[in-house]
C-alpha cells in the first residue's frame, strides 16, 4: 500500500517508512506545498494541511505537524517549532533556557488523514529533558538537544533509538495500525 505524504522533509517520510514497513506501507513523498495555519496545537495544523493538499489534488494524503514543547518557556516553540528552528536553531533555544533548572520538554507529533470521508488525526508524543549542549550528528532539527525521558543520549546521539521511541513513530504506528484496519 502505498500513502502521499505531503512534506518537503524527506527525514519525516524515512521516518514514516521506518514503521510502514512493518505494515506493508509505502509512504511516499509529495512536494505539495501548504500553508500552516497559526494554531498552539499541531493536531490542527495537520489536520489543515491534510484537507487542504487533499483539496488541490483530491487523492488521499497525509501531513504531519510536530511541536516540541519547552516547559520552562511556557510550552514555547511548540507548533512553531519549524519556524523558530529556522530563527534561532539549537544554540537559540539553549541559549534562552540560559542556566534554568527545569529542562522538562515534550515533542508532540500529529499525522492528518485526508480523504473523501473527511480527516483524521492520530498523535504521538515523547516527554524528556533539553540537554545543556548539543550532542550528537544523527537525525535533524531538534535531536541534538532532546534527551528522552529514561535515556541518557539525545535523538542525534542514537538515531536507532529514535526510530523506536520517537513521538513520529508513535503518531505513525497508530496511523499504519488504522489505515490497515479499514
């Protein structure tokens, strides 16, 4: 089975097929350009750019949105995570928790389902602490920084570990689980 994905990051798609394969699926990319709404909460986000790329090209698609979520600045970047990443990067974010105790932080990751019936969200999420200092080359954006909740190392420093614990892979393991379902 094959599913468009909708994104113009092919970590999130190698991510996605990580756990389709244990599915049968194929996620596919699809470099169909969508506006991200303005909304605190990436369910929203990926519900919206699911029914708006299904809405240009009216075949199934899905769009994942993910938000990592900073306790101590008050759940800041969170669903604009993309766009402060771009501003700031890790030594931005390290740099405004500065030499704050409290490092808790949670990512958070939506897959949108779009089809004719309409869309459907299914979320996963990851809770762990920012580190002191970026650590590690694996993964992208935020994994330097991330250690998960019962890890010593950050995504970026076990990649593996990643794929198999990650807020994407939860969100797309209760996705592929649907999607074959039905």
């Amino acid at each position: 089975m094959k599913i468009r994905f909708a994104t113009s990051n092919p970590y999130k798609v190698s991510e996605g097929n990580v756990v389709g394969a244990g599915f049968g699926i194929e996620y596919v990319q699809l470099k169909e350009p969508y506006p991200e709404i303005r909304d605190e909460d990436v369910s929203r986000v990926a519900e919206e750019g699911a029914r708006f790329v299904f809405d240009r090209i009216n075949k199934p698609v899905i769009v994942e949105d993910t938000g990592l979520f900073i306790e101590a600045l008050n759940g800041f970047p969170g669903s604009f995570s993309a766009f402060v990443f771009g501003k700031l990067g890790n030594n931005g974010i390290l740099k405004l928790l500065g030499e704050v105790e409290n490092r808790k932080a949670e990512f958070i990751s939506a897959v949108g389902y779009c089809n004719q019936e309409g869309v459907r969200v299914f979320k996963g999420s990851v809770k762990g602490l920012i580190a002191d200092r970026k650590k590690g080359m694996g993964g992208f954006g935020y994994d330097p920084i991330f250690i998960p909740a019962g890890q010593k190392k950050t995504f970026a420093e076990d990649p593996g570990m990643k794929e198999r614990i990650s807020h994407r892979n939860k969100a797309f393991q209760r996705f592929s689980e649907w999607i074959v379902s039905i």
